[in-house]
C-alpha cells in the first residue's frame, strides 16, 4: 500500500506481503480500526508520520518494523536510497489505542523524531543484533498509557524517556537468554511485582 500523499484506514482486513514497504505514505499514515497483516516486508509501516488510535496491527520486517521520517532504504526494487517525506517537521510516532505486535530484524519502532504513547497495547519482537533496537527514537518517548513490552537487542538499547508520566523498567543482561528464560520483577522485599 503506497501513496505519495495520506493513507488512513478505517476498517477492513489487510493480508500485504512486500519486497520493500508493506504500508507507505510520503506524508501520514492514520489507522483507526481493522485488521493489518503484514506478514513480509523490508520495513513494515513508514511515512513521515503515524497516528495508530485502534484496529489489530501485526508486523514482521527484515528491517524496521514502524518507521518515521526513516533513513537509507536498501531494499526496494530498482529504487535504493533515501526516501522522500512530504509531512510535518514533528515526525511522531503517536500510539493511542490498537493492539500491536511488531517482528523486526531492524529496531522494532524506530522514529527520527520522537514517540507518544497514551494508550493501546505493544509488544515488540526486536532484533538480536547489537547495531538495532527495539525502540529507536532521536527526541524523547513520553509515555503515559497502555502496555508496553518490547525485548531485543542490548547494544542499542533505549527505554521510554525519564520524563515520561507512566513509569518504564528496562533490563539489561550481560549476555544472550536463551528462549524460554524466566524473567520475575520482585520488590525489595522478594514480592512478585
């Protein structure tokens, strides 16, 4: 799905396999409700700026799974290099209701501005080598509802920002878990959290 301008989807189902983008818009991308499935691409959803306030989203990428305003396309058949963005100078990442789960060999959500998230539900699958994350932002990720869950990679780790109204936890280990690993937060007292 591609436009030089807008896509908003309302409702409907969505099943996109792709060589490159599953969805790109040069300047806004808004999903409202329905039901996206991609289940192949190079990056998964990408324009200048994303609005997400509901619908069931699912995203496997080789590279970025949700992309703003986002860098050097390597893919993209007969078409490398940097892409074009018409939107805003904010380039948000703004998550406010949905559910989203995000596969991606690249940073899971990736914004070279920043993030908003004041509802919804998202989980990220992000990579495991050490040159992406599973949240990448260049401004700051303010927080303030929802559920969020993202694992990967420790070599570019980044959590929402300190400022953020909902409080975060981050966890780092020394070296790789094996699948499966059990993973328990406890207060200072030994109490499960």
């Amino acid at each position: 799905v591609h436009s030089n301008d807008t896509v908003r989807i309302f409702d409907g189902d969505f099943i996109i396999e792709s060589g490159d983008d599953g969805i790109h818009a040069d300047k806004f991308i808004a999903i409202e409700g329905g039901a996206v499935d991609i289940r192949k691409s190079y990056e998964g959803i990408e324009s200048a700026d994303v609005a997400i306030s509901g619908g069931r989203i699912a995203v496997t990428a080789s590279d970025d799974g949700i992309n703003i305003s986002g860098g050097a396309d390597g893919s993209a058949f007969g078409r490398p290099g940097q892409n074009a963005f018409a939107g805003s100078n904010t380039k948000l990442l703004s998550i406010s209701g949905g559910e989203i789960v995000v596969n991606a060999d690249g940073d899971g959500l990736d914004s070279n501005g920043s993030i908003e998230m004041t509802g919804g539900t998202v989980i990220v699958y992000g990579p495991t080598g050490n040159f992406n994350g599973a949240l990448d932002y260049d401004g700051a990720f303010r927080i303030s509802g929802g559920l969020l869950a993202a694992a990967g990679s420790a070599g570019m780790a980044q959590a929402p920002s300190d400022g953020s109204e909902q409080a975060s936890v981050g966890i780092y280990y020394p070296q790789t878990q094996s699948a499966g690993t059990e993973v328990r937060l406890t207060d200072a007292a030994g109490n499960e959290i």
